[in-house]
C-alpha cells in the first residue's frame, strides 16, 4: 500500500493570499480533498492522507512531522501564489543535493501532468523551481510543493472560479501522483470522463443562453463540436443582425 500525504496549504486563521473575492487556504482545500477522492477512487493500492479536511490552522512543523510520522511515500503541498504580475502556474522542490535526485523525479512527472492539463486554458509555464521552503525541506520522503496560479492576478482568478479548472489541476496532480508511484489503475475506472454533448458546462451557461437567444445556435448539443460549415452558418446568422 503506497502512502500519499496531500497538505492543503493555510487554512483557519491564516487565510494565505487573498484576492479577487478568494482565498488561498478555500482553493488549497478543495484542490486536497479532490485528490484524496480521485486517487484513493481510481487507483489500486494508494492511501492519501491529508494535513486538514477541513479549515483548520497547523502551523508547518506540524504538517511535516505528521507526514513524517506516517512514513508517507511522497508529499505534495498545495498553494495558490500571489503577487506574479503575468500569474501562472509553478512548482519546487528542496534545494538540498541529497534530497534531489528523488524529489526532482516526483517534480519532472507533477509538473507535467499539472501543465498537460491546464493546457486548454492558455496557464503561463513559471518552471520548476528549488526553494528553501519548509514543506520540502522538512519532509523526509520526496517532495513538491505546486503553486496553482496566482489569487491576486485578474486573469488566474478568474480561472480558479471555474469548476473545470480546479477539475483539471486535481486531474494533474492525480495523474502525476500515480504515474510517479506506478499505480494501476481499478479496472472500469478512467481518469476522462464521457462528455454529453446535450449538456451544457456550467460555466458556459450564461454565454450559450444568450448565444442561443439571439438566434445564433438552435439550442440543441452545446457540447458537440463544430464542424467550418456550421461555423460558416453562425457567422452569416452574427452578419444578419449587424
């Protein structure tokens, strides 16, 4: 049985960044608590422990002992970034040669998978990066601390308000999680799920309501994909009404 150890980062008294309407210690939080349940749901032989399921205050050596304590295989310390002018997406490692090796490994796959599926939303590669940071240099086992867009920079925020993005970066840590453990995945179980394309994403309701009451589109499969002549019937219809 492999041992995950998912530390949220923040929470209770300590908020993290704020910005935008959000905070740092909410994101955080849902992030975590998303991993458990996907890897524990669709993977064989996995444990996922979290430093806080709910919005709580540990202060950070308390967070690495319990990690520490429960002989986890890896940690991932998850946080959201502020104050990066163009935002995006980046994570670290310990800058310690000794623990390199190892935690550089658990970072080369994370950080991929985290970037593969934020890919549809156009999130700036920061790097991977080393860090004297306490998460990671506390930790006994392999190490990596992500920084999942900036809460105070416009563009991330509006990002992390949707649904579908937090779904991919849990998509992204869970991925790169499994792949760095070699975890097998439960038969019948498939990390993409079957789009319906009669339904509508809830965050492209508004637009399509709209879209479909100004006569552009019929109303009919909001997920389908659109084929040039389709498109070529919507613009002559966006012509019309000029």
């Amino acid at each position: 049985m492999k041992k995950v150890w998912i530390d949220g980062g923040h929470g209770g008294k300590d908020p993290g960044a704020v910005g935008n309407g959000l905070k740092e210690k909410d994101i955080a939080l849902r992030i975590s608590q998303g991993v458990k349940q996907r890897l524990e749901a669709e993977y064989e032989g996995v444990q996922v422990q979290l430093s806080r399921s709910t919005d709580v205050f540990l202060e950070l050596k308390e967070r690495t002992y319990a990690a520490n304590k429960a002989g986890a295989d890896l940690l991932v310390s998850i946080h959201c970034n502020a104050g990066g002018g163009e935002g995006g997406f980046e994570s670290f490692r310990y800058t310690s040669a000794s623990s390199a090796s190892r935690s550089l490994s658990l970072q080369n796959v994370l950080h991929t998978e985290i970037m593969a599926a934020l890919k549809p939303y156009n999130v700036r590669d920061r790097g991977q990066k080393a860090a004297n940071l306490h998460m990671v240099r506390e930790s006994k086992m392999p190490a990596v601390l992500t920084e999942n867009l900036f809460i105070d920079v416009a563009s991330d925020a509006a990002k992390l308000k949707r649904q579908d993005v937090i779904d991919a970066l849990i998509t992204g840590h869970v991925v790169g999680i499994a792949k760095y453990l070699g975890l097998k995945q439960k038969e019948g179980k498939s990390m993409d799920k079957e789009r319906d394309i009669n339904v509508v994403s809830p965050w492209a309701a508004s637009a399509w309501e709209a879209a479909t009451k100004q006569g552009y589109f019929d109303g009919s499969r909001p997920g389908a994909a659109i084929t040039r002549e389709e498109m070529a019937v919507v613009i002559m219809r966006m012509e019309s009404k000029k």
